[in-house]
C-alpha cells in the first residue's frame, strides 16, 4: 500500500509518502512541505497548495491520501487556513478517484508512539525509528506528514473490515415499512 500523508496548512503543508503494510517494515519514498508566502492573497496560495500536491500525487502515485482532520483552535484564523489546505488536498485525490482518509491528531500520534498526547519531538522520533531514518524529517509538518502515511498503512485493514461488516449489516436489515 502506497499513502500519501498530508499534514495541512496554508504557510507549510507537509507532504510524505509511505509505502508498505501492517505488521511489516515501512518505506518513505518521499517527503517534504509545499510552502506559500504568509503575504500572498489567499486565491494564491491555495493555488500553490494544490499544484504541490498534484507534483506529488503525479511522481509518486499513491493509492490512498491520508489528511490530518482538522480540529478547533483557539485561532479561527489559523483553522481556516488548515481546512481550506485540507479540501485542496480531498479535493486533487478525488479529483483523481483516489480514496481519501481523514484522521485525528491524536489518533495519529497513538498509532504512531502508543500515545495520543505525544508532542512533536516524540512523532518526529518515533517516525525516525520506524523509517529507519538517519534522522528526524524537519520541519515538524514533514514527520507530521509522514506519521499520518503510517497511520494509515496501519489502521486502514481493520478500518476495512469494519466497514464491510457495516455495509453487511444495512444490506441484511430487514426494511422499514412505508406509510
């Protein structure tokens, strides 16, 4: 399984692709961050995001994108930038037919380190290790990228397999009557 994780954000968007499945050795195969100037009218820098992720969407072809769910804040600001670069990220994968997860911060950090309250240093570590990596991917929203890649390589099989039990169940649900 080949995932493209994407940590979002309007100034530094972290890009990083993992190749592999659960219970065996992982592969980055790429990482790093589409940035935009801070000064740019907004228009242009989701523009910019978008072409940086269709760079990578094109050299490294994925089969699935994981993005980091965006959360509040206390920063409006700081949140809508990170969600309007989430949707530029949804958005060039289904564009492309190519399945999308979304997962939680600390989701990704209990996948990643066994906690969910993990800080930066502790996912930066343990991605280094699990990559087998000579050190930490800097900036911060390159590991971030990465762990979310891992994450996913990792849950997706049970997530799987939950869905098509959901989708067995509505299927064999006796119907409701109608009035």
């Amino acid at each position: 399984m080949r995932v493209l994780g994407v940590d979002p954000g309007l100034t530094r968007c972290g890009v990083g692709v993992v190749e592999g499945v659960a219970g065996r050795p992982l592969t980055m195969l790429g990482v790093g961050v589409v940035r935009t100037p801070a000064d740019a009218d907004l228009g242009h820098r989701l523009v910019a995001v978008e072409q940086g992720i269709e760079q990578w969407l094109d050299e490294h072809r994925p089969e699935f994108v994981a993005v980091e769910r965006v959360f509040s804040q206390h920063n409006v600001r700081t949140v809508m930038g990170t969600a309007q670069a989430s949707a530029v990220a949804m958005l060039c994968a289904a564009r492309r037919g190519i399945p999308v997860a979304l997962h939680t911060p600390s989701e990704v950090k209990a996948a990643v380190t066994g906690s969910g309250r993990a800080d930066k240093a502790q996912v930066g570590a343990m991605v280094t290790r699990l990559l087998r990596l000579s050190a930490p991917p800097k900036p911060a929203d390159a590991a971030d990228a990465l762990a979310l890649a891992i994450c996913h390589i990792w849950r997706a099989p049970a997530q799987n397999r939950l869905q098509q039990a959901v989708a067995l169940h509505t299927a064999q649900a006796p119907k409701g009557r109608t009035a």
